[in-house]
C-alpha cells in the first residue's frame, strides 16, 4: 500500500488544486497556522505571565503559590527551540496541505534573532497568502522596516490601557508610550489592517474599553476586545474575573453608532462593527461566554515544535523530535494529517471535566 492510499483509507480527504487539505474528523478544514517562534517575553502580563507585584496582589486569594515564592519563567534551552530552517520546514508542508494563514508569534516574536529573515522565509513558501504578526510592540521600531520589507502584511499590537499606571499594572512594563508610537509606525508603513487587542479583565481595565475604542475611531485601527480565557501561567483564573462580550458590546453600542460587518470566514473569531463616520472598527471576541469551536480552522506549532490543536489541549504532539529524525516530508505529512484527525470538537472551559492547559499562552502562542 502507497502512503498516498494510507492516508486515504484513514484521514477525511477533501482536495484542493490538486492537493488533499487538512480536513478533521469534525469536517473542519484547517487553514490557519499560528507559529510561536520563541517562548520568552519581556512583558509580565497579568493575564498571562503573572509575575509583578500587581498580579499577586489582584490574585491575592486564588493565588497557588506562596507570597514571594515567584515562579521565575523556565524559558525552553536555546537547543528545543525550532531552527529557522525547522519551522520554514513545517510550514512549507502545512501550506502544501491547505494552510494559507500564516500568524507569527510567541513570546514575544521581536525577541527572537534575525526574524526578519525567518519572515523573508516564511513569505516565499507557496500558498501562504496571508502573513500576519502578534506582538505586544515594545521593540517594533527596531525591525518594522525589515520586517515589512521581508513581506509581512500585517501586524496585531496588544495593548490593554490607556492610562500609563494602569498599563504597567497589567504589562509589568512602563511602555504605553513606545506601544501607541509602534502602531503608528505600523500604519505609516502600510501594515494593514493595523489591529489592536486588548484582554478585558473585570476591575483592572474594564472602565477604560470606551476610552480603547475612542482611540480605534481616531487612530483609524481595528480594536479587539478579548475575554480573558484560563491561560495564565500561574493558573488562577476564576470566571468572575470574565467581562462577557455581550456586556462590553453593550457598553459601547451606548457610546458609538456602530454598524455590524458580515464576515466572509465562518472562521472568524471576532463579531465586527465599524464605527460609523470613521475608519475604526471595534471587534469582540467571546471564546468563553461564547465559544466559536464550531468554526475553528486553527493549528498551532508551539516554539519547541509541538504541534497543538487547540489552545485548551491537553494532548501535544511533538514534531520537533519527528523532524529531527527523518529527512522524509512524507512521514511528517502523514503524521500531521493523524494529528489533525484528533481536533477535539471544542473547548471545555466552564464544564466541571475541564483541563487547565499545563502552558499558558505565552508558551502556546496565541
Ligand atoms: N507577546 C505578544 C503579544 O502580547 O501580543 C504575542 C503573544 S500573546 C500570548 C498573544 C495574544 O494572546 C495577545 O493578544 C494577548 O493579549 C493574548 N492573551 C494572552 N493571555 C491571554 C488570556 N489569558 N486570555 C485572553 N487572551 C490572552
Ligand atoms: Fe504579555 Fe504577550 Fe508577553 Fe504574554 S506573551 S506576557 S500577552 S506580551
């Protein structure tokens, strides 16, 4: 029996131009890859690696740990990290199954070394047509111009506050400043669309999402607005610190004239508005009141090369060691498509069987 036929016999095949795409056992099409290239950061978010003096005290009676007995993050050893050529390797096999989307992110992607040159890379594979970054912006003037010159078309900035004390206490950082000033830079460079996320957490920046969404409608930029989702290191998350989506939209539908954006992607996480007279647009996107699974056409590869299908997984599949031992494409291939076979049908946050993911979204990619 060929590989091709094994493949056949096993996996759902729905072919494309010739080429038989990543279908899961849900009938789900997959398309959209996010690549973490680096599991550091030099941001301590609250939400996700809360390690400031401000996240203990906001999660001072969930807090797991003893007061002072700070988890130092255990960044991965340079050696489990993918090489350049390792994650060019991936991708170029995942586009040859379907996936188009393209999401650079980490960690901090600005950290890792030389990533203009792993964007030049990932550009030229055939069928990526979309190639987009997240970053928290901090150090984005050093290499935007690279960067956009190596073929990066877009570019997501998380930013959480307005207020500059109130954005050290979620950040750990005094940035607000070089944030607003790098999505600027992302503009003028002709990024686009230029997206802003923001992380809502009840009583730490929940006053300031009208504030956000002014800034949206002035600086013509797209701002997202997330619930915070159980992906924090030190796994304290508790559902009453969720502000719903439904609660934020009808806080600024009081403020804005909005109108709503049909999608063309089933896949979309965010619902969209524009807001009107202006080129802002706001977006919400409620994967815990109101979870999107259903649609969900995402693959992630962590930094040290595990392939997850979804961010709650509690099963990872490692393709570090695959790609190490094999020159084979075939064999990764094959193993990809088994592994895509196993997308669980959506997440479970909420239900008493649910799973703390053992990584938090620094280290998954988000
Ligand atoms: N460091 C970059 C940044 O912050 O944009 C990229 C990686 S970060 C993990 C990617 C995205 O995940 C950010 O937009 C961040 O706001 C989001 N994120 C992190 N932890 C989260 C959580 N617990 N709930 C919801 N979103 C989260
Ligand atoms: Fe914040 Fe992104 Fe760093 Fe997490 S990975 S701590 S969200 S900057």
């Amino acid at each position: 029996m060929t590989s091709e036929s094994f493949v056949r016999r096993r996996f759902r095949i729905r072919s494309e131009g010739g080429r038989s795409l990543l279908v899961d056992s849900f009938h789900r099409t997959l398309r959209d890859l996010r690549v973490s290239v680096t599991d550091r950061c030099n941001f301590r978010c609250l939400y996700c690696l809360p390690e400031s003096e401000a996240a203990e005290n906001f999660y001072r009676d969930r807090w797991k740990f003893r007061s002072g007995d700070a988890i130092r993050p255990r960044w991965k050893p340079k050696r489990d990290i993918l090489t350049f050529e390792e994650i060019t390797r991936f991708v170029r096999l995942a586009a040859r199954c379907g996936i188009e989307k393209l999401r650079v992110t980490g960690g901090e992607p600005l950290l890792r070394r030389n990533l203009p040159d792993l964007i030049r890379r990932l550009a030229e594979i055939p069928g990526i047509r979309d190639l987009a970054m997240t970053t928290n912006g901090f150090t984005f003037p050093k290499s935007a111009r690279l960067l956009r010159a190596a073929g990066l078309q877009r570019v997501s900035f998380s930013l959480d506050s307005f207020d500059p004390d109130n954005f050290r206490k979620l950040t750990g950082v005094q940035g607000l400043e070089q944030v607003t000033r790098s999505v600027k830079l992302a503009q003028q460079l002709g990024f686009s669309p230029v997206k802003v996320n923001a992380v809502v957490i009840k009583d730490i920046n929940d006053h300031e999402i009208v504030a956000l969404a002014r800034y949206a409608r002035e600086e013509g930029v797209s701002m997202r607005f997330i619930e915070f989702m159980p992906l924090d290191a030190r796994k304290s998350w508790q559902r009453e610190h969720v502000v719903s989506g439904r609660d934020m939209f009808s806080r600024l539908r009081e403020e804005f004239s909005l109108t709503e954006i049909d999608s063309e992607r089933p896949a979309e996480t965010a619902r969209r508005w524009r807001i009107d007279d202006s080129d802002g647009e706001i977006g919400i996107i409620a994967p815990v009141t109101e979870p999107f699974c259903g649609h969900c056409d995402r693959l992630r590869l962590t930094a040290d090369g595990q392939v997850r299908t979804c961010l709650f997984s509690v099963q990872e599949h490692d393709f570090r060691s695959l790609m190490r031992s094999t020159g084979d494409d075939e064999v990764i291939e094959t193993r990809l498509r088994e592994v895509v076979s196993l997308k669980e049908s959506g997440h479970r946050i909420g239900r008493e069987d649910f799973v703390y993911p053992s990584r938090s979204m620094s280290s998954i990619g988000g």
